[in-house]
C-alpha cells in the first residue's frame, strides 16, 4: 500500500494531503521548514499498524495555499485549518501529533476542540499553558537575548530573513536540517541566540556529508517545495507570535486533558530551551502517559529515529484506541 497525495479545501484555503492506511484518523503537522514528506517514515508504519496516516503540508507551504496577509498565519486559523480538515476527510474524530511549529497546532487543537482531538501526540515542543497578564512575548525576548539576536526575534521583519534563506535554498535546507539534529559536533550545533551583526543564515552549518538519516533525494523534495513557494509562507507563523498571545487570553492556566504523550531528542536545542516547559509536563498534561527523550537524537526527530519514534506512537496509539 503506497502513500497518496491530494488537495482538500480546508477553512477557506486547498491544502495538500498525503495519507496512507485504513483505520482511525492520526493527522500529523510539520514544522518550520519542512512538509508532510517529514512523516515520509511515520505513514507507512501507521497504515501498517491498522490507522488512517495523514500529513498536510500546513498553510503557507508546499502546494497548500500560501495567503498573503501575515496575520492569517495566527494559531486560531491553523487550529481551524485541522478542523476543516477533519470534516474534508468525512471523519468526527482524530489524534493529533504535532513537530516543532506543529505541536502548538496540535496542543491548540486539543485544547480548543476537545470534542474532535481526543489524543495528543507532541515531538519536540513542550505544552506549557499560558499565565493571564505578563507581557508580550516579544518583548519577553528582548529581554532575555539582551545584546544578542534571538532567531524568533529575527523573524519578525518582513522579507529579511526570507532573502537569506532563499538565496540558496538547497544549501538552507541542508544546514537546517544538519545543524539542528544530533549529528553535529558541539561547536557546529544551532544556536537560537548569535551575536548582533551575524545573520541567521550564518548560525547554521554545512556538513561535509549528509548525515545517514538524510539522502539527497529528500534534500531534493524539500529544496523543491522552497523554490516554489519560498519561505515567506512558514516565516509568517513567526510573526503571529504577539497576535497568538492577544487572541488566546482565555486559555490562560488550561491544561491539556486529553490522554497525550511527549517525544524528543535529548540533543535538540528546543528542549535546552524550553527545559522548565519540559520538567513541568505532568503537571500541565495530567494525562501524559510517558515523556521521552532519546539520546544522541536532535531537534528532527521522526526524521532522525524513525524506529524508535514509530515503535513508541504504535505502543501509545493502540494504547487510546
């Protein structure tokens, strides 16, 4: 049984799904920058174990819709764009997983359509729930970088870091994908803080060979989509992070619910970053069933250990179902 793409019309845009199987509904979100195809190992092995596999390319990349305006890339939106896509695919229920930028999506959709999201996946990016007042995340960022650059922070000037990112974009994805994952040594790690006069761009690293997890042919599939759609479309997700803030004031102090389970790689500089989110876990997801960070592993997870990351979605997936 071989994966199958199509367009579906999902909260006013067409978005493009791969799916794979028979069976309940597991929807997967990517990240930033990356498609469905980063599920390329997880489909086959869901549609195998007896599920209906399914991995959008998100809004704003691959051959979904990429709109224009910057705050259509807010978190209600793409909450609604996995909703829509429920309902497109004739299906009530699902468990939703998120990677990176996909697991707000993902733990977005658990908390505000728990009726539909009855089981939560999450690589990478911890939930930590929101607290009424503070200020804006921006500026929290400001602070914390101080004279540094901090990555999200960069992000925030329209066209600015799209430029450099598309200026080659083969070799972008090459150094994200290396830089961010297990394979490098300390000193070639990606670092979300760089100094005030380095670009973004020049925080990330080349390899010599592409590591084992990683073939030119993905390289391929991955340097195509970005030299279609560019980056803007994923970079907008960035520049709604003040937006996400104001609009969900009253999710302040919810916790998630729904049984769940958390994945990561003991290397990614997510988990350096987000440690407290991370230690907090049970408290902030009464219903985790495990947390797990695998060692030697990095920031792309299912790409990076794909055994190890199917073995344990089977095990909780059969678990809830």
């Amino acid at each position: 049984m071989e994966s199958s793409q199509r367009m579906i019309e999902t909260n006013g845009i067409k978005m493009r799904i791969t799916e794979q199987g028979k069976g309940p509904l597991i929807i997967m979100c990517h990240g930033f920058p990356e498609l469905g195809y980063s599920w390329r190992h997880q489909l086959p092995a869901l549609a195998e174990a007896g599920y209906q596999a399914v991995a959008p390319d998100q809004r704003g990349y691959g051959k979904t819709d990429c709109p224009e305006a910057i705050e259509v890339y807010n978190i209600l939106q793409l909450v609604g764009d996995m909703v829509g896509l429920v309902q497109a695919l004739g299906e009530e229920k699902a468990v939703i997983v998120g990677h990176d930028w996909g697991a707000p999506v993902a733990f977005n959709c658990a908390l505000l359509r728990p009726d539909i999201f009855h089981s939560l996946i999450l690589l990478s990016v911890p939930f930590s729930p929101r607290s009424w007042g503070g200020i804006r995340p921006t500026e929290m960022m400001k602070k914390m970088a101080g004279d540094l650059n901090f990555y999200i922070l960069y992000f925030q000037e329209p066209g600015m870091v799209e430029r450099e990112l598309e200026a080659d974009v083969r070799k972008t994805m090459i150094k994200a994908l290396y830089s961010l994952s297990g394979d490098p040594p300390p000193d070639k790690r990606w670092n979300f803080m760089f100094d005030k006069g380095q670009r973004f761009i020049d925080s990330v690293h080349m390899p010599d060979t592409l590591p084992n997890w990683l073939t030119e042919e993905d390289v391929d599939v991955f340097t195509e989509a970005f030299q279609r759609s560019g980056f803007r479309g994923g970079v907008n997700w960035y520049r709604n992070i003040d937006r996400n803030w104001e609009l969900t004031s009253f999710l302040s102090g919810a916790r998630i619910h729904q049984p769940s389970l958390f994945i990561a790689g003991e290397l990614d500089g997510v988990i350096v970053m987000s440690r407290g989110a991370f230690d907090n876990l049970e408290k902030n997801m009464p219903n985790l069933k495990q947390k797990i960070l695998i060692p030697g592993a990095g920031h792309w997870i299912q790409q990076e250990r794909p055994r190890e990351v199917n073995k344990r979605l089977i095990e909780f997936l059969k678990s809830v179902l």
